[in-house]
RNA sequence: GGGCGGAUAGCUCAGCUGGGAGAGCAUCGGCCUUACAAGCCGGGGGUCGCAGGUUCAAGCCCUGUUCCGCCCACCA
C-alpha cells in the first residue's frame, strides 16, 4: 500500500497524463438528461488567431476553477467551448501569408480566399485550444463550437433576417469610421482614441463679395477640398452680418455658404468653422440640418480623388503638406499653433481611422439596450464587481446604431440581395433565385461584424434556433467570466441580443476580472517587450503554481501584476504539498476505515475542526467570486496549520506502537485531513491534486469527481481549538526563548510551566510530549504557581509561565533586557485598552460585546504585565 | 470634457458591513530535527498619500487636496 513517491514535485510528469485521463474517462462532459441542478459557463471564445496570453490564463483559470467546484458540488456542468472567427484580425494574418508569397486576395478571388482562410484554421485553429488544454481547462471539448460553424451561422441570419423584418435593420449613407488600411467600416467601439501632436491651422477664405474674409481654424486642412459650407454660431455678434453671405474656398473655384449652426463654439478657434460633411462627423450632422451637398475628397485608401483637383491621387498626409503649403504660398495661411488632440485609430491595425460617408448596414439596439439595462437593473443579471455597473448602463443608455457591415470577406456574408432591375432589395432565410420581377439578384458583398456572431455565443452554441435539450437545460448560463475590455463590446451585446431572442437573461452573474499587467504595472505588450508568456511559465514551474499565482491575485477590482517571485513561491507551496502527500504515504500502514470518537487525540480533533472551517471559508470565497481569499486560506491552513502544525504534532502518534489507538487515529485523520484538503484545493490545482489523489489508499474515482467537503457541525470543535491555542502559546513560547538566546535544538532544556488553575496543570500534562518534541525540551514540568526557578528565562503565555532554568546558559542582562522589551510592549498595550475603558462615551454607547471583549483584554494584559515585572525584578536581583 | 480605480512594512499586495495593523517575498539570527534546504524555528520592520470632519471608536464613513493608472467622449 506504500508508495514512495519522488522527493520533489515534478509537473511535467503528471500533467499531461492526468489530463489524457481525464478527457479519456469522459468526466468533461455534460449531460442535459440529468436530474442535477445545471451550472453552465461559455467560454469567451478566443480568436482563432489567437495564441493563449496571460489574459486568457487568468480568464480561463478562474472558469475552471468555478466549473471544477461546481462539478465537485453536485451541479450537472457544462463549460461550453468553442472559437471565435475573428473577422478582420484572420482576414490580416491570411492576407499577411498572401504577401509572403507575392500575392493579394484580390488576385486570388473571394472563394480562394475564404477557402485560403479555412485552410488556415485547420491548420493552426487548434493551437490555443491544446494550449487551454494545458492549463487543465475542464470543458465538455466534445461540444467545441467555431463562429462560423453551420449551426451557428444559422442563427446568424435568423437573428439578423428577424432584426430586419422588426425593422431593426436598416442600410444607410452616414458617416463611419473607415479604416483605409483594412477598407472596411468600423463600429465606434472598434476605434481607439489616442493623443497625437497635431497643429491647428488657422485658414483664410475670402469672401465673395470682397468684404473681407472668415478665417477657420482646422487640424485637417486638406479636408478643406471636401467643404460645403462655413459654419458660425448664430448668437456670435461678431459673425451675424456674415450669415448667408458667401466665400470663396482657397485652391478651388467652389464657392460655399456661410450658415449658422447651434453646434459651433464661439470660444473655440476663431468661432468660425469649416463644414466637410463627407468627412467629420460633426458636419455630417450640420450637413443634415443644413441640407448641404456632400463632397468626397478621400477615397478609400485614404487617397485624395478626383474632386481633389490638382491633388487627386496623393496621399491623405502628402496632401496635407501640399495643401498647407500651397495655402500658404498664396498667402491664405494666417499662422499655425501646435495642437494636442485625440483622434481615431483601428483597434486592428492602430491605422488613423478615416471618417467617411458610405453606405453601411446598421442595428437599430437601443429597443435592444432598454432590456439589456432592466434585467441588470432588477437584478436578474447581477455584475460582479457592482462598480462595472456604472459603466454599463452608462454606455447602455447612450447607445447609438451600431454599424455591423464589414468590407472584409471572412465573415458572415449579410443575406441581403439587390435586384438591378427594380431596385428592389431581399433579406431572407433562405438564398432567393430569382426577383419577383424576374430580374437577377445580386448578393451583398460585405460581412458581418464579428462581435454579431459572438453576441450570440451563449445560446448559439446550445443548437439555437432549434429547442435543443442543451438549450432547455443549460441556457441562461450560469455565469460569464471575462475582462472588461470586452464588457461593451461582448457582455453588453450578448445580453442584447439574449434577451431580444431569447427573452431571457443569458446569464445570472457576470463576473468581471482584472487585466494582468507585468510587473512594472505596464500593460504588457510586444512592443514593450514585457511580455511573460504563460506556456513558458507553466515549463518553468508547472501548471498548479501558475493557477494558483493567477487564483491568488485575483483581488476583485485589481489588476494583476504578475511577479515570478510569487510564482515560484506558490511552486514551493505545490512541492510542500507534495512532500506532505509523501510523507502520509509513508505513514499509513493498518490505517482504519473508521476510528472511534473516543480514539482521537485533541490534535486530531484540532485539526478537524480546522479543517471544517476551511471548507466553509473556501465554499463562501468561492461562491462570492473572492478567489484570492479562496487561495490564502487554503495555503494558510495546508501549509502553516496541517503540515507545521498537525503533522508534527502528530508524529509521536504516528510512529507510535502498532495497534495502538493512538495511532490509529492518527494514521485516520492524517488521511482524511490529507483528503479533504486536496479537495478543497482541487479546483485551483487539479493536477497535483489528482495525482495524489490516485495514490491514497480508498480513494476512489477522479478526485475531480469527488464531493467537494461540506462543512459538518459536528467537526467545529471549539474546545479543542482553544486548548490547542494554549499548547501553541507555550511551544511559541519556549521556541521564542530558544530564538532569542540562539540555542540550537541540540542543547538540551528543561521547562518548568506554572498554571492558573488543576485543569490546565492537567492539559499541560497529558500534551507534555508533543511540548517536547515540538519545542525540543527533555522535561517539561506543569503545576500550580510555586518557587520560581533560578537563572530562568521566562515567558508569558496564554495565562501560563513559563520558565527555563538556564544556569550558566544565559547572559542575564540579556535576559533583563528581552523582558523589559516584551514589559514595554504589553504595557503599551494595556494603556491603549485602560484609555477606552476609562471612556465614559465608550462604556456607554459602544455594544455590550465590544466592551466585554476589551475587559477581557484588559484582565489578560494586565496578568500578562504583571507577571513580566516580577520577573524581571528577580532577574535584575540575580546580577 | 465626463466617469472609475489605486496610494497600507524595503517590494507585491490582503484588510468584506468602522471595534486589538496582516500575508508572501526580501532582510537578520539559529537549524542538514529520518515528508520537504523548493525546507524548519525565531526576530526586526508600518504616524495606513496629505489636510480637515463625523463618531465613544476611522486604514475603513464624509469633504477637500496631491500623485499614479484606466475607461468613455463628434469641440473643429
């Protein structure tokens, strides 16, 4: 039954085996006929493109760590799984491979292209899905969903035909964010606004009646060759005699109205401003109102067109310094101030975003958000943390039309067909032959947003829109773990289009983590180079150390920056957890299935009732989302109370007479403390945990599968509790003393020990030896107060003495000095404690068990105090 | 321009509804005690950013302030 197990903890080993047996056994699995309470979680699908980073570490380890519970607690789970095609970000890197080898997806046709595409994710789709794999992700992988799948196409176009037919879906000519490297539109979500250094230029434009001129004040001036108008405020004095007259726009022929318009600040630049509705969104709307004609001078690469005049063909930044010089050649540059300001760049490709008008199909959700913020609002949908709450209704109730065509070709292709013939245009389910007319039909070319297909991820991926037993049983999910970077761009469009569809929450919780940032606080980023890679982590220190680094740091509400000095602590925490499983092994010959009450020693019942509020305290951290704490206290009891404490103590026991009761109880309750430990910890580390598991004797099945440990009332014990307490005192006592006056366990002591009363002489007595061996002294010898010993240490301790007798071992200035210290330090104590006391308004107002609490204090310090003076006056005496 | 978060030991951070300042690492001292030197035992170290206020009582609540960080935003 004895097992030796290696002196050190080797991860490389045991991980992949584990997980083989894992996925082999079928215990990832789900099943929707189960009479079990369901507990479901989607996974945030990762880009296909995607290679796994640390955000992904933490985001999936917190899942496991929440779906392993569960399991573990009798829940039917399903962590359904599955990969998002990732639009624009897969179409750029198979563009990427296209260049390599000197060609463009133009060249190649749309087909190629997309079966280019899925050639790619065949080949290297799955690499971030070995790599979830790897950090022991426990999902149903039977059940993996891809974005572009059939199935879930479907519910694509059913949501998108249906959004249409309610009127949610419309097409228009408006202004969009367009990036001109990836020739597609952007949502407003998809632009980053970054600061760049930029000047204002201040622009004269005559007017045409030779009265003067109006001078504008622009960042862009190569715009100018797209102004319709001039804008002033219409209650600005200085400009009023100006309105509905006319200038001349400088390096063209174009002659523009000047109008009044609310949105123009008088205070801002010289309070006159130039309109270019094809190209700022701001004059788009003034356009609108103004019923100005539109005038494109970019086109959209980003190059000036043909109605740029001398200019067409140049490069939006080239004709920027044209354009400026030219102005000021002719003498219509005024002056030119430098100018910080924000402006768009694509959160793809960081290119500076180019407003444009065009023609784009856009999602009417602001019917969508009004239930999206209700069902957060009346709690149904809770946000964990609530300080995220804020910033989503913020953005909920200021939600504009969300523009969803893309001019990519990797995607959903929009079911939209145009007839040439009649002008007529179908949305439908199924791909129409022919017009009513008769004319030929022509298919939309652009795809859909990426964020559209994952909006529908959590009930997509459960087979909607048929009524499958997976949606029935496990649809709303349970809860969804992600990062706030995407909370407006996924969580906010999944309740959206969860409740529009399925007129219900998707899911109950949503639990928002931190970012981990390195450790110099910075985001982490290729650029930076500050990048630690998780894979090479979890070779350096294994993959527990790394979930339980991640599970430790996860203080809600704060990053995570990641520290390898953390990491190779917790790595010594995984070995010491380890060489404790070892140590049991060792130790288990004859051990009972069951042991009397009565067998067990107050160690034993000491460290069970330890054990129970452990488990309470994990369940509770757990359920309220506080993994950090989870983490701490299970490290805190493992390490600091089962294996310095318990394990020593019990050692006496353990080594005892075979057939012994002691030992017996003993070699039971190593055992089952060593269980029940591993099953709270499993959850954050499976893998050692399941790799002993294997190899205790009794130990059935998976421990993944184990029931995870209720706390028992019948285990809280707090009478051993407080009698441990003073056994500890005392040993921290004698060890202090040890500490103090450097004397290696080898030098032998003996101890004499007075106590306040019969029961504690007898409590003493009966643990003598475990003072012994854990304290190193030869004798201890407990009674009621008498003659104190000569040239003796001493201490106080839980309402005991204790006493060294240290002839000729101590300097006994040294010894004076220890206890005016320690005098000092309760003394100081004891005043703070008589100061509240002395307080009438304390007495009076403060609860009745506050001011029990602080006189009990009171009582010990001042016994404590009391005693440390008469011993260091006899000490004083002695020199 | 609006909003949010942080500032606690040398470092990284806990401290939940106000009631005796904690952990890990680092540091200092002692130990190869037959599970573990990736270990064991002990020690030192904090006016809880600053200034006010509420309270019997403030790291925690309120007001102001400084310094970091983040998010949102169509002032050219």
């Amino acid at each position: 039954m004895t097992m030796e197990l290696p002196k050190g903890y080797e991860p490389e080993d045991v991980e992949q085996r584990i997980y083989k047996l894992w996925e082999e056994s079928g215990s990832f699995k789900a099943d929707p006929a189960s009479d079990a309470p369901p507990y479901a979680i989607v996974i945030p699908p990762p880009n296909v493109t995607g290679a796994l980073h640390m955000g992904h570490a933490l985001n999936n380890t917190i899942q496991d760590i929440l779906i392993r519970y569960k399991r573990m607690d009798g829940f039917n789970t399903l962590w359904q799984p599955g990969t998002d095609h990732a639009g624009i970000a897969t179409q750029n890197v198979v563009e990427r491979q296209l260049a390599q080898e000197n060609t463009d997806r133009h060249r190649i046709g749309r087909e190629k292209f997309i079966e280019r595409v899925w050639e790619w994710r065949k080949e290297y789709g799955g690499k971030i899905i070995n790599q979830l794999k790897r950090l022991g992700c426990s999902c149903d992988w039977g059940r993996e969903r891809f974005t572009m799948d059939q199935g879930l196409s479907k519910a694509v176009r059913e949501v998108f035909v249906s959004l249409y037919e309610q009127g949610l879906v419309y097409r228009d000519d408006y202004i969009t964010n367009w990036c001109p490297r990836c020739h597609t539109a952007l949502a407003d979500l998809e632009v980053e606004h970054r600061d760049v250094a930029g000047a204002l230029h201040y622009v004269r434009y005559p007017l045409t009646d030779g009265s003067g001129s109006l001078t504008v004040a622009t960042t862009r001036p190569e715009t100018m060759l797209g102004d319709t108008a001039v804008a002033v405020n219409p209650e600005d004095e200085r400009f009023k005699k100006f309105i509905g007259k006319e200038v001349r726009l400088p390096l063209t022929d174009r002659i523009l109205p000047i109008i009044a318009d609310e949105h123009v600040d008088p205070s801002f630049g010289t309070g006159a401003l130039k309109i270019t509705p094809a190209h700022d969104p701001n004059d788009f709307e003034i356009g609108l109102r103004h019923k100005l004609p539109s005038v494109k001078a970019f086109d959209q690469s980003g190059r000036m067109n043909e109605n740029a005049g001398a200019y067409q063909g140049l490069d939006r930044f080239e004709a920027r310094k044209r354009v400026i010089a030219d102005l000021e050649a002719q003498g219509f540059l005024e002056k030119v101030e430098p100018y910080s300001h924000a402006v768009g760049h694509c959160y793809r490709c960081s290119t500076m975003i180019e407003p444009l008008q065009s023609l784009q199909w856009f999602v009417d959700v602001k019917p969508l958000a009004q239930k999206a913020i209700q069902a957060v609002r009346t709690g149904k949908t809770r946000i964990i943390p609530p300080t995220w709450e804020k910033v989503y209704y913020e953005w909920m109730e200021n939600i504009r039309p969300w523009c969803v065509s893309r001019q990519i070709w990797w995607g959903h292709r929009i079911p939209a067909w145009y007839c040439d013939s009649c002008g007529k245009v179908i949305v439908s389910r199924e791909d129409p032959e022919k017009c009513d007319c008769g004319g030929e039909l022509r298919q939309e070319t652009d795809v859909l947003d990426t964020w559209f297909s994952s909006g529908l991820w959590p009930f997509s991926t459960l087979g909607w829109p048929e009524e499958t037993d997976f949606l029935k049983t496990f649809y709303p999910t349970s809860c969804l773990v992600t990062g706030f970077d995407i909370l407006f761009f996924w969580v906010a469009r999944m309740m959206m289009l969860g409740l529009w569809f399925r007129d219900e929450i998707p899911f109950s919780d949503v639990y928002i983590h931190a970012l981990v940032r390195a450790e110099d606080g910075r985001k982490m980023s290729k650029s930076l180079g500050n990048v630690i890679d998780p894979l090479e982590v979890m070779d350096q220190y294994g993959t527990d150390a790394f979930r339980f680094t991640l599970a430790a740091f996860a203080a809600q509400g704060r990053d995570v920056k990641l520290s390898m000095k953390r990491i190779e602590g917790y790595r010594n925490f995984i070995n010491k957890i380890w060489n404790s499983a070892r140590f049991v092994l060792m130790n288990l010959e004859g051990v009972p299935e069951e042991v009397p009450e009565e067998y067990l020693s107050l160690a034993d019942k000491w460290i069970l009732s330890r054990l129970n509020s452990t488990a309470a305290q994990a369940r509770e951290t757990l359920d309220g989302y506080n993994f950090d704490r989870t983490a701490s206290a299970l490290y805190q009891f493992m390490w600091h109370e089962f294996c310095d404490w318990y394990i020593e103590l019990a050692k006496p026991a353990l080594y005892g007479k075979k057939g012994d009761k002691a030992q017996a109880a003993a070699r039971w309750t190593v055992l089952t403390a060593l269980k029940d430990s591993l099953k709270l910890l499993h959850p954050i580390i499976p893998f050692v945990t399941e790799e002993i598991w294997s190899r205790l004797p009794g130990a059935e099945g998976q421990i993944m599968m184990a029931d995870y440990p209720k706390p028992d009332p019948v285990r809280e014990d707090r009478e051993s509790e407080q009698a441990m307490d003073l056994i500890q005192s005392v040993i921290v006592g004698i060890r202090n003393i040890r500490g103090e006056f450097n004397l290696p366990p080898t030098k032998p002591v003996k101890t004499i020990i007075f106590c306040p009363d019969r029961p504690t002489v007898g409590l003493l007595e009966a643990n003598q030896s475990a003072i012994q061996d854990l304290a190193w002294v030869e004798e201890v010898k407990a009674s009621l107060p008498g003659d104190k010993p000569k040239s003796a240490a001493a201490a106080v301790a839980g309402g005991v003495e204790i006493f060294i007798p240290l002839a000729g071992l101590i300097d006994l200035d040294q010894e004076a000095a220890r206890l005016a210290k320690e005098l000092d330090k309760v003394s100081g104590e004891l005043a703070k404690v008589e100061k509240k006391l002395g307080n009438a308004g304390f007495l009076g107002k403060a609860p009745e068990d506050v001011v029990a609490k602080v006189k009990g204090q009171r009582q010990e310090l001042s016994l404590k105090k009391e005693k440390l003076e008469s011993n260091l006056t006899r000490v004083r005496e002695m020199v």
